[in-house]
C-alpha cells in the first residue's frame, strides 16, 4: 500500500472515529422501559382499584409513581390478581408485570419453583389473623374446629399462619375439613352457613360490622410469629436490565412508608386505604393499640429475615413446597440504603430483632445487608 494511500485512509477514519465515539455517548446504556407492570395480590377495590393494609396502597392512591416517572415517559400500570399470590407468581413465570407486592408464602413458593427475583423492601408488616363464624355458631375457640368445615385460602401468607395457630392449639390442618375458597366466596360462603368458621384478615371487620359474623380469635397482642408479612419484590432481569428504574420505584415505597409511618396521619391513612372498599372502621380495628411505625417500617431487619426463614421451614415440612430455598441472597437492599440515605431516614424507624422485639441500633445496618 503505497504511502499516499495510507494517508487517505487516515484522514477518512479520523472523522468516522470521532462520529463513532459522539454515537456512543448520545445512545443510553440501557434504554428506559416503556411502562412499569406492578402486580398486586389482591383483587383491591374503588375506582381506580386500590387496597389497603400498605404504604404501597398510599403511593397508588397519590399517584406518586406516575408523578415520579411522569418526565421520563414512563407508564406506571398497576394489575390485581383475585387468586392473590399464586396469581402474582403466575404472571411473574409469564414476566407479565415486573414488580410483585405479595405475602411471604406465596413469594417463596415462587421462589422454591425457581422464580428469579429480589426482596427490595418491606411494605406492611405483622398483618394479623382472625378466625371468625356466623353469629349464631357455638364456636368460641380454635379448639373448637375439630372436624368442622374451615375456609383457608390456601397457598397464601394467612393459610401458613392458620396452620401454625391450628398447632399452638393442637390441632392440624387435616384435624379440619379446609375447604380452599378466596376472599369473596369465603364471605359468601360463612353469611349462608357454608362453611362453620373461616380464616382471613381485616376483610372480614366489615362483615362482622354488618352484623353477619363475629370474631371468635385473633393474632392482635400474640406472638408475632403468628403474624404475616408482605413485600415489594421485583423480577431480577428487570433489576439488571433497569437498576435506575428499580431506584426510583423503592425510593416511591420508603417516601409512602414515612407518611404511612407517621400517627399525625393515621386518620387519613385508613380514608385512603378505605377507598379500596374496606371501611376506615375496618382499619382502625386492624390497627387498634398498634403503632404505624412498628407495622408500615421498610426495613429488613432480623425479624423480617427470621420470618421468611421460618416459613421456608414450615412451608418444607408441611411440604407446601418441594425443596429447601436459601433467603439470605434473596434480600437485595441496596436500594432500600440509597432510599434511606437520600430521604434522611437512617435512624427513623427501630429495628427489631428475631423475636419482634426492639433491638436498637440505626436501620441504615440493617439496610446495608
């Protein structure tokens, strides 16, 4: 090649390399999604549809995700599943929606099946459990179950609950005669003396208001072992493929958890969670003599991670799932720490220890996990 040559070729790639290198600093390393699918394990309820129970239903409620995703094009679609949490799992294997808000059971039932995703923070905590019956029933005790026909809505955070609050009182789950039924049958099926008893969560304060059953136990003042967990979980392709994203969705939770978290607010927390359909006097008895912050914190803290791994047991020997599951690379709170940090909330709420007592100390510990 001749030395001419040469020096054409020369003053040919410098500009091309120069367009090269402008090319690749105008094209984003990952591009934004288009929209952002959050599945949620309950039917909800109001117009737009909602629930309650969460910080997360205070986010839905303000439209504080669309608001924070409004300026980069990004659409926030939210989807309620009626099967609750197999519902969720379900749509995560098919990656219809990204983000999953979904009790401890049905997650790591997801997760035993081989569900890839990442625990990023917790939103409602200690959700109690009531046994309730029609009015005129002569049950007044969980004892009293033996061979009587029990709603349990199985493979839910409340049908694990149920079982070990059937063995504190000596029985097991094949001592009754469960009958697998969701929110609303199960409704049905007590108010027509379907069932004799059924096992649920705040849901059933409304009827029980409505003159149409009564409350014969609950978890409220128990052990906190006896209580359920939920939290916002997210598909770990999408975290990878969208860390900036997964950032701003978790700092949306954490802002919701503080407001959620503060008793100057409590009274228009339950309207806002009302409008899901469940009254603010369902609320107040779901939460009565019970701080916000104790059950709206975000942290994951020895008690949340000593929950699930008491649940990955029971869940394996009452085999509700097939083989042992590690959770300890499951909690990625990377985000939650960014969340904290940004928003000034290092030391707001009290971290618990394994047994749900106070343990001390600054959450950003925990977070740092």
């Amino acid at each position: 090649m001749t030395r001419n040559v040469l020096a054409r070729l020369r003053r040919w790639a410098a500009p091309l390399g120069a367009l090269a290198l402008m090319a690749a600093a105008a094209w984003p390393a990952q591009a934004a999604p288009e929209t952002i699918r959050i599945g949620v394990a309950t039917a909800g309820g109001g117009d737009p549809v909602t629930w309650g129970g969460s910080p997360g239903g205070v986010a839905r409620v303000n439209n504080w995700l669309e608001e924070e995703f409004k300026a980069s094009g990004v659409k926030v679609e939210w989807l309620f599943f009626k099967g609750a949490g197999p519902a969720v799992n379900e749509a995560l294997s098919n990656k219809q929606i990204d983000f999953a808000y979904q009790g401890d059971l049905p997650s790591i039932v997801g997760r035993s099946n081989g569900l890839k995703t990442k625990l990023l923070v917790v939103s409602g905590a200690r959700n109690n459990l009531y046994l309730v019956t029609p009015t005129k029933s002569e049950i007044r005790s969980i004892k009293d179950l033996k061979d009587r026909t029990v709603s349990i809505f199985r493979g839910t955070n409340g049908h694990l609950v149920a079982i070990n609050v059937l063995a504190a009182n000596g029985l097991a789950e094949r001592d009754i005669k469960g009958v697998n039924l969701d929110t609303g049958s199960a409704q049905a099926a007590l108010v027509s003396n379907g069932v004799d008893a059924a096992f649920g969560g705040y849901e059933w304060f409304k009827v029980r208001d409505q003159g149409l059953a009564k409350v014969v136990y609950s978890t409220q003042g128990q052990d906190p072992a006896f209580t359920r967990q939920a939290s916002l979980l997210v598909r770990s392709d999408f975290e990878q493929a969208n860390p900036a994203e997964v950032q701003r969705v978790v700092d949306v939770f954490v802002r919701a958890a503080r407001w959620s978290s503060d008793e100057k607010n409590r009274d228009e927390l339950f309207r806002i969670w009302a409008r899901s359909g469940t009254p603010v006097a369902s609320w107040a008895a779901e939460f009565d003599q019970q701080q916000l912050a104790v059950r709206n914190s975000p942290l994951v803290d020895d008690f949340i991670i000593g929950r699930y791994k008491a649940v990955v047991a029971d869940a394996l020997k009452l085999k509700l799932i097939r083989r042992e599951v590690s959770v300890d690379d499951w909690f990625d709170t990377r985000y939650l720490k960014n969340a904290l940090k940004k928003q000034g909330l290092e030391n707001y709420w009290t971290v618990y220890d394994a047994k749900g007592n106070p343990k001390g100390g600054p959450a950003a510990s925990v977070a740092a996990r």
